[in-house]
C-alpha cells in the first residue's frame, strides 16, 4: 500500500470516529497548559492532573510562579518525574514570562522555545492547542504510532517524523492528528506489545502487515522442517522394516 493511501485512511478513520479528540491534560487557560505540559515530559498526564489542582491553587498565574522559587514549587510536583529539574524549570518559567511576556503565554515558537523545560515539542503543544497553528507535536506516542502504521519513512528523529507528518497530512488536520496519535499510542498501539487484536487500522498498517507476513513465513517454514524430519523418519523406519524382513528371510533360508 502506497504512503499516500494510509494517510487517506488514518484521516477519514479518525475524522469519522474520534473528531473531537483531545489532550487529557485538565487545564483552563493557556498558563495551566503550559506549566502541565512541561510536567508531563516523561510522566502520565493521570500523574500530572493529580498534581496540578494544589500547584495552580498555589500558582494561579505566571505572577505568583514567578514570586515564588524551585524549593517551594518542588513540595507541590514531589511525585511527578524528575521533580528538580522540573521545579527549577516552573521558576524561570514563571519569572521570564513576567519579564519579556507581561505574564502571558507567547504564541511564537521561538518565544515559547526560550522558556526554561519548553523544546519543540512542548512549543507545538502550545501553538498548535492554544493558538490554532498548523503544527504537531511529535512525542513518544507519535513517533512510535507513525513509523509502525507506516505514516512516516525512515525517520529515525522526533523532527524528522514532524516534518513527514506536515508534508503529508491536511494542514487542518495536523493539530487534532496530534491527538489521534497520542490515544491510540497511549491505549492501543503500546509500546511493547501492540494490541493488534482490537486496533481498527490494522488493514492498512504497515506494522501489522510486515509483522503477520513474518509469522506466516515462520509458521511455513516450521511446518516445513517438522513435514521433513516426519519423511525422514519414516524413510528410516522403512530402511530398517527392509532390513529385518531380509535378515528374516536369510535366516530362514
């Protein structure tokens, strides 16, 4: 199946039966959502939406983050991963916000780019979220579910898979593709062991394509080893059925 005919696929699949999907972070304002996707890096957002109604109670704006420090923002994310560096990370957040952005969410990926524990990813997150860019945020979820279904050719890089994914999606697609991909990584396409058995792309995956063909390759090859050794074996019971009834016969005689 050509790449052009999985990206048809995966749109109209998900545009029919997921439209409305999106991030399962809880947040109400563009703040919140940046403060709990720079907590979510290598965390559950389950994790991080237990951890949040004390922290934006605490912190309900960049101002009060930025009146505060690393030490007292640690008591509030102590579970999530990497609290320090997180912590450390929510301090300069909140202080540069305040100084270069008057306390608000920039919209530019640049921008957005010089905050402390924001990259790219959490950078398209905000853009793609809050202010309705055409971009997609490529976390481990989207880059594993794109390679596998066969979205994305040799990128072997989190960029390389967004630039695929931009090429080649609808642009008015790309920020809910986002969401699409995170899901179905998250609760179907996992990571060690793909639940091949329940996924509805599975007829246009690549992935599950190359993976079957294997196990029927494996499956022929097997049954033709044991069809070999069962001919040999009885080739070998009949040489020496042969061999008795001649040595019968000799003795006999």
């Amino acid at each position: 199946m050509l790449k052009k005919e999985r990206y048809k696929h995966f749109v109209e699949y998900f545009s029919k039966n997921q439209p409305n999907a999106v991030t399962e972070l809880h947040y109400n304002n563009p703040y919140q959502l940046l403060v709990a996707v720079v907590l979510s890096a290598q965390c559950t957002d389950k994790r991080i939406n237990q951890v949040t109604p004390a922290l934006f109670e605490r912190f309900p704006d960049a101002f009060a983050l930025a009146a505060s420090d690393a030490d007292e923002i640690f008591n509030y994310i102590r579970s999530v991963s990497y609290p320090n560096n997180k912590a450390k990370h929510l301090a300069g957040l909140g202080k540069m916000l305040v100084e270069k952005f008057n306390g608000e969410v920039p919209s530019d990926m640049a921008d957005l780019q010089q905050l402390p524990g924001v990259g790219r990813k959490t950078a398209n997150v905000i853009t793609s979220v809050v202010f309705d860019a055409p971009a997609i945020a490529v976390d481990t979820h989207v880059f594993r579910v794109a390679n596998r279904i066969g979205l994305t050719n040799r990128a072997t890089t989190p960029l390389a898979v967004e630039k695929q994914l931009v090429e080649n999606l609808p642009q008015n697609t790309l920020s809910i593709a986002h969401h699409w991909l995170i899901l179905h990584g998250r609760y179907i396409c996992v990571a060690r062991t793909p639940k091949c058995d329940i996924c509805p792309l599975t007829w246009f995956c690549k992935y599950y394509e190359q993976h079957n063909t294997e196990k029927a390759l494996l499956k022929a090859e097997a049954a033709r080893i044991k069809k070999a050794e069962a001919a040999k074996k009885k080739r070998t019971l009949n040489s020496i059925s042969k061999e008795l009834k001649k040595r019968s016969v000799d003795k006999n005689s």
